[in-house]
C-alpha cells in the first residue's frame, strides 16, 4: 500500500487530488478548504495539488493563490507533499507564481504550458528552462494541449528531464501510448502522471506512476484503492474497482472542470459548487447525471463510507 507521509515529489506515486478552490459571499471559504485538504488526507490522498485548473487559478488573484498555498501546507503539516500551480501564459508571470509558491512552503511546483500564445518547441523549453532557473522546488510538467493548444513533444519531454529539478509530468493528452515510450526513454525514475481520470488504469499498465486527478476530490479512498490494487500486482481487484468509477469519471466531465466536480462535492458537504465567471452552474442534466453517479457509490456525506453499490 503506498504510504505518502513525506515523501518527495521526485518520488511520488499513487492518487494525487487536484483540490478545487470554495468560494463563499465572492470570496475563498478558507475553513471549507483547510477542512477538506485535511479530509483528502486522511482519505489516502498521496499529496495536493493546488491553485490549478481545477482550483480555478486563472480567476485568482496573486494574494489568493498565496493564501491557498499556504492554507494547504498548513492543513498537510507535512503529512503529504502540496504542489502548487505556477502555470501562465508569460514566462515572467509563471515565475513570479512559483516564487511566491516557494514562499508559502509548498513542496514542487505543476506547471502547465503556457496557454493561447502558442511558441514553439524551442520557446517551450526555454520557457520551462527559465522558471526552472528561478526556484529550487521541484517541477512536475503539465501538458494538456487540449486546453492550451501547446502541446509538449516527446523530444522536448527528454530535453527538459536533463535539467536537475524538472522530475515529472502530468500528461492529460489520453494518449496510452506516451507514457511506455517516455519510460524507455527517461528510465525509472522520472514520474509520470495521467490527468485523464477516465484511462488512469491503462496510463499505469503502460509505466505510469500514478494519477492527478479530478475524481480522488469525490471518491479518494477508492481511487488509492484501486492504484494500491494495481501496484501490488492484482489486476483483476484493480480493474473491478475502475469499473466503479467508470459513471462518476463520466458524470465529473460532463461539463468544463471543475464545475461538475464542485456540484458533487456540495452534494456530499464539503463546499459550495460556486465557480467564477466564465464558468457557471451546471445544466439541470449535468446535475441530475452527477447527483445519480454520487449516489451510486453511496457519497452523500463527506463521513460515510465507501458503499459500492451494484
């Protein structure tokens, strides 16, 4: 069974939750989020991401993000790694971020390529290279071109793996055949992430090390079930327990991330499903399919346990 308790982010494994930020009157709900980062804990998560694009970073203003950060590394008294989110669409910006991450204690920093500018391969690397130069935490890539459309190529993967502090990636392309290529390529010891919930299994079949991911915010003890399945060699228990998940990843994706997620966490106590613009509520048909799939799995409040419904 994986046991995160202080372990460094260049070795981490397992379920990591990418925690969405509450809301309150405009505003952080800071004790609903302190709470919830200690539940996550508790629940096995294997560390925190925070302040990414499930914690709706693009709405935060420089003063939240740093509370946030600091909150998180508060509530994980050091019981897990908090990763923050440090991704921008300058270069300048993206440093300033993961500075003040550094300052706030976090443990490594996710970041993500920068968004609607579009630079090339060669603006990438050096895009990652300068950051890399201007903090001493440990970085996780974050390659999700779908939201970006700036994708990172296998070639600059490598490149960028030579530098000292970048130990990881979270890929959330869905492409299964990445994560084999870049083992042989990068050998063991370079962490590799899924961001795609729903092929989490085949990502760990195919070299991966684990999962940041949207659904362990809703269902954590079973998602660190299921990798602790796989990671002992039982792939019959870690399959059945993916199949449980199959209508909640499906129902969390409904609608643009994290709106779909925060409805499930209202439904079961943990926080408001407020978001800020652009996003807004759920359609009554999101709710209804989220509603049915927290159901399912007998999540109706934060203390109950995991009932696996048939």
């Amino acid at each position: 069974m994986t046991n995160p308790a202080m372990m460094p982010v260049a070795k981490l494994s397992g379920y990591v939750t990418a925690v969405p930020t509450p809301f309150r009157g405009g505003g952080l709900d800071e004790s609903r989020f302190s709470r919830f980062c200690d539940w996550q804990i508790r629940q096995g998560a294997a560390a925190l991401v925070v302040c990414g694009t499930t914690g709706e970073a693009p709405t935060l203003s420089p003063a939240e993000q740093d509370r946030l950060v600091r909150l998180a590394v508060e509530a994980a008294h050091h019981r897990v790694p908090v990763i923050a989110g440090a991704g921008a669409a300058s270069t300048s910006h993206a440093i300033d971020l993961a500075r003040a991450a550094e300052r706030e204690g976090a443990d490594g920093l996710l970041i993500v390529t920068p968004y609607y500018v579009r630079p090339s391969q060669e603006g990438l690397y050096r895009h990652f290279q300068a950051i890399h130069g201007e903090t001493g935490l440990p970085i996780l890539l974050y390659d999700v071109p779908a939201r970006t459309c700036s994708g990172l190529e296998i070639d600059t993967i490598v490149r960028l793996a030579k530098l000292p502090r970048i130990v990881g990636l979270k890929d959330a392309t869905g492409d299964l055949a990445r994560p084999a290529r870049l083992r042989r390529l990068l050998g063991n010891e370079f962490r590799l992430f899924t961001g795609d919930d729903a092929s989490a299994l085949g990502f760990f079949a195919e070299g991966g090390n684990g999962c940041i991911s949207v659904t362990s915010n809703v269902a954590p003890k079973l998602c660190t079930q299921m990798f602790d399945a796989w990671a002992r060699g039982d792939g019959a228990e870690a399959t059945m327990l993916s199949a449980l998940l199959v209508r909640l990843n499906r129902a969390l994706f409904a609608e643009s991330n994290p709106v779909p997620v925060k409805l499930a966490l209202e439904l079961m106590g943990h926080m408001s499903a407020a978001v800020r613009l652009p996003l807004c509520q759920a359609s009554e048909g999101t709710r209804a399919e989220v509603a049915a799939a927290v159901a399912k799995l007998g999540l109706t409040t934060p203390v109950r346990q995991y009932r696996l419904a048939s």
